[in-house]
C-alpha cells in the first residue's frame, strides 16, 4: 500500500480535488458557465499558493474528465482555451516557485496546441523539487486502470506477475503516494471517475462550497476534519495503555 502523511499526520501529503460548481457559481452571477471556469482556474492558483504553505507534498486537481467532452461544444472549446491563457498567465510564477507539474489523462484526443502547452508546463518544471501539481485532463479511473494494463501487458509483465506493485508502477501517478485526502466542492457526494484506484484508503471530504469559492479557509476546514481521521487502512485501533495507578 503506497500511503503516507506528514510526520505529524495532521497534513495530508497528497490531496486530490474534484472542482465543481464552476457553472453553478457563474448561475448565481447571471453570467456563462465559462466565467465560473475562469474564477475556477484563479481559485487553482490560490489552492496551489497555500498548500505549499501548508507542506502538501502532492495535489492533484480534475480539470476536465474523459465524460467532459459531453458538454456543450463552446463549454469545451472555452476549457480547452483556458488551459491555454492559464499557462500563459501562471506558468512562470509557478515555475519560479519551485512548482512541478505533471499532466494526467489520454493526450491523444486534445488538440496539438493543448498538447504542446501541457508539454511545455511539463517540460519547464521538470527539475523542480516542491509542491508536485498533477492535473487530470481528460482523465478517467477507468481509463487510468486501463492504460496501465496495456502497457504492462505491452511490456511482457506476465499474468501472475501482474501484482498491484507491478500496475501500480503503470499507473498514470506512478510518481505519488496514494491520496490521503480527496475532496469534492459543489454539494455533490460521488467520486466520478477520478482516481478510482489510487483512492482506495483515500478519506473522503464533501463541502457545499461552490469551487471558485473554496478559499485558504475552506481548504485548513478540510484540512482540520482530515487530522481527526482515524485512518486504520484496514486493520484496528490499537488499544490504549491503561492508565497507571499511582
Ligand atoms: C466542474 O464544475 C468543473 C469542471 C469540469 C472544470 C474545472 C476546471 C477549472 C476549475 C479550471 C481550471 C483549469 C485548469 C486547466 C487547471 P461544473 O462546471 O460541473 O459546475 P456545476 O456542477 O455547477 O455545473
């Protein structure tokens, strides 16, 4: 099992994010679905800010799912677009603090300049030793655990050699420990296809707060309910000493 939290256990090492209630809060403000991805992109930078704060080692954020592409076609385009202006905008700043960025998902359906911008954020962080910010785009658990079976299959990994080590070494976050934290913005109580392998003894946080205003203080609220977890990963509680007796 490939889980760990910080020596005090408090902070979560590797946290993953599902942000919704981009369109909902951009709803509520009469405004297009896309203006809450734009506030949406702007809350990433500030999550990112403030779990190197905080020592996170690993954060991983959904961007845009294998079931995105159902969206309305000026939804997708707007996203993908974003993607650019987003790396435009922050790339250096990150870059400059140490950030290192990885993409996770099926590249080959995305378009060239996509392709090459995420290439690019991937390629100018490369030796950076801080906060590692995966971004699942076009990203599926299903898929994930797919692709890892082809390329151990691919790679001549026997049947009986194909362990959980040996497909966790394929698996699309091969370089992180298993999430410690998950959490979900927007209301919503499901995993949707994210990670569906690494969360396996994930502790799983849901809040109401809408993405673009899910704020430092909102993420040290999930941050306080995971260091009252009692994370067991399966086994027991171990019995506390009784008390001596003077
Ligand atoms: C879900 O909210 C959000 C998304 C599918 C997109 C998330 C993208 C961003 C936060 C922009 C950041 C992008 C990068 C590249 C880091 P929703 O639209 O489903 O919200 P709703 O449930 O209120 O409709």
């Amino acid at each position: 099992m490939n889980t760990s939290v910080s020596p005090e256990g408090s902070i979560p090492r590797h946290v993953a994010i599902v942000m919704d209630g981009n369109g909902r809060w951009a709803r509520k403000r009469f405004m297009p679905r896309i203006f809450g991805h734009k506030y949406g992109m702007e809350t990433v930078v500030r999550v990112i800010d403030h779990c190197q704060a905080r020592g996170v080692e690993y954060l991983t954020v959904y961007a845009f799912s294998s079931e995105n592409w159902k969206r309305p076609e000026d939804e997708v385009s707007g996203l993908m677009n974003l993607v650019l202006v987003g790396i435009s905008k922050y790339l250096a700043k990150l870059a400059s603090r140490g950030v290192r960025i990885h993409v996770a998902g099926d590249r080959s359906k995305v378009s060239e300049r996509v392709r090459q911008a995420w290439n690019e954020a991937e390629e100018r962080t490369r030796h950076n030793t801080g906060l590692h910010v995966t971004v699942a785009f076009n990203y599926g658990g299903r898929w994930d655990i797919v692709q890892a079976c082809q390329r151990a299959l691919a790679e001549g990994v026997a049947p009986e050699a194909l362990t959980e080590e040996a497909l966790s070494r394929h698996m699309a976050l091969a370089y992180a420990p298993d999430p410690d934290l998950f959490i979900r913005t927007g209301g919503e109580v499901r995993v949707s296809n994210f990670l569906l392998w690494q969360l396996a003894y994930a502790e799983l946080y849901f809040t109401d707060c809408l993405w673009p205003d899910f704020d430092e203080a909102e993420l040290d609220k999930a941050f306080a309910d995971f260091a009252r977890r009692d994370r067991r990963f399966g086994g027991v509680k171990q019995a506390q000493a009784p008390e001596q007796s003077a």
